[in-house]
C-alpha cells in the first residue's frame, strides 16, 4: 500500500511573525521557514506504517516555491521514499492544493492519504476534508491513534466531548493530531541519504489544475496587545466587571 503525504512550508514555530509595514502580509525576509509541525506527525505515521510493513512506499507531497524542496529533503531524510513537488509562485489556498492532491492521487493510487491537520499559518483546518469530499474516501480527523488492519483504518479522534473511533474502509484521507505520535529528529545518515533521493518537479499544467487564489486579503494587522490586569476588592465587584465590561457572562 501507498501512502501518500502533503506537507507544507510555513514560518517556524518559534519564530515571532510580524506584520509587513503596509498590513499587505506578514513579513517573510529572512525568516526561518521549516516543515508545518503537524505535517511532521502526518509523516511519522506513515513512516512508522512502513517499518510495520504496513505501507509499502511513502510518497512526500508539496506545493510551492523552489524553497519548498528543503521541505521535501526534511520529509525524505525522515523516511519518506521519494518526493513530488507542484512548483508555483500562487499563493496557495486550501481548495487549490484540494484539487491538486486528487490529481496527484489519481495517478499514485495510494492507499491512504495522511496531512497534518491544519498549517500553523493559515490555521485553515479545510485542506484533508476538501480533498476527501473531492475523491469521495472515508475520511477521519484530528487522529490521536491509527490502526491499520484488513483494509480497514480504525481512527482514535479528538473531539469536544472527549474521543470517538472509527472504522474507515480504505482508501481514506486521515488528518493527524499533535497527540498522535512524537517525529522523529533526521539523523545526518538520512539526510544525506535523503540527498539522492527522487524529487519530481510538475507544474500547475502538468496537472491540469487551475491554483489561482479564490479569496483576497484584504488587510493584516497584528492582535492588540494585552491589557493589563486589575485587582478587585471582592467577588461582587469581579462579577460586576465579567458581566458589563468583559461582557463573558
């Protein structure tokens, strides 16, 4: 079985965004770009799914700039087998990669599909349940626990309640949650190692897909700073200030 796996650049995670000076965009010039943190769970498991002989290949999947092949080395150094990277300068939405990914799906033919949840940029959380209404798969998200066994994909998921479980006949479109497992760090065999592996390049038109954005920023601004708090002589003055100026109950 195939499993196929999109992962995306972003910002690092520890690096604090900041708002271009015009509100266009946030500010990319010399900033640290590194794998979407859940898009490195996303390929963990299937990873883990080949060392249990459960997958048979692991395909890395990006759209982007020609930057976006660091990402890919860092997917294959993690283990992934080879690589496919959709190049494009578009800023890229979530029913465009959608759209893309069942292409590329079309022609793999994977078992299973696995993406992280949601990109620390956009926080979108569309990009697995649009791509699963688009090929019509079972689809179970924000997974905590997968188990793969007799063509079935039996899904752990956090939900507001607590957990639910599901059984997904495959092929299916998971999305990984932060509790799923812990990635492993690249070793410097692998990444270079990773080096030799196969990246293939297409475009846009090899695909036949149309990426241009469907929605405009308008503007960016950063979030107000916090306000400082304040001490209140007794319960009946907090609840006064929770209910007329907080307005939270």
């Amino acid at each position: 079985m195939k499993v196929l796996v999109a992962v995306k650049r972003v910002i690092d995670y520890n690096v604090k965004v900041r708002v271009k000076a015009d509100g266009s965009a946030v500010e990319t010039a010399n900033v640290k770009f590194s794998m979407n943190p859940f898009d490195e769970i996303a390929i963990e498991e299937a990873v883990r799914l080949k060392e249990a002989g459960i997958a048979t290949e692991v395909i890395a999947v990006s759209l982007g700039i020609t930057a976006a092949q660091e990402t890919l080395r860092t997917a294959l150094a993690m283990g992934a087998d080879r690589a496919i990277h959709v190049v494009t300068d578009l800023e890229l939405q979530p029913l465009a990669v959608a759209k893309a990914l069942k292409v590329i799906a079309a022609r793999e033919q994977p078992g299973l599909i696995i993406l992280g949840k949601q990109a620390i940029d956009d926080d979108a959380n569309q990009t697995g349940q649009m791509l699963a209404a688009l090929l019509n798969w079972a689809q179970g998200t924000f997974a905590s626990k997968v188990v793969i066994a007799d063509g079935t994909a039996t899904v752990t998921r956090e939900v507001d309640g607590g957990s639910e479980t599901l059984a997904l006949t495959l092929p299916a479109v998971i999305t990984t949650d932060l509790r799923l497992n812990e990635p492993r760090y690249a070793s410097l065999p692998n990444i270079m190692k990773a080096k030799k592996k196969p990246i293939t390049a297409m475009t846009p038109e090899d695909l036949g897909v149309d990426l241009a954005p469907r929605l405009r920023t308008i503007k960016v601004t950063e979030p107000d700073k916090r306000q400082a708090g304040v001490k209140v002589p007794d319960v009946a003055a907090l609840v006064d200030l929770l209910t007329n100026q907080a307005r939270v109950i």
